[in-house]
C-alpha cells in the first residue's frame, strides 16, 4: 500500500506480484486496507508524508 513495507516476504517479485500475495494471504482486504501504514499521530504524519523533521515538544 503506498509503498509500505511488504507484509509477505518479497522474494525479488514486482511489487503487484506482492500485492497479490499478501491479498491471496488475506493479510490484505477491505476490512483493513485503510489502516494500514496509517500514521498514529500528526508528528508520523508529518514524517512520512512531508519528509519533515519531528515536531518538537
């Protein structure tokens, strides 16, 4: 999902070869797609998406 890291191992597959094997493993589905690799807080999300420093407190 968006580049996060593989939930099955990648075994030099392309990347929708993976995708397919976590969603034939069940690891992926519409139950939980959303919340994968979902930022738990504004500081991840401003790491992750903006590439920014921590926020300091």
């Amino acid at each position: 999902v968006l580049g996060s890291d593989p939930l099955v191992p990648p075994d030099d597959d392309k990347p929708t070869v993976i995708a397919l094997r976590e969603i034939a493993e069940n690891l992926v589905n519409t139950g939980n797609v959303d919340k994968i690799n979902q930022p738990d807080t504004d500081e991840e999300l401003s790491e992750d998406v903006f590439g920014l420093p921590p926020l300091s407190k």
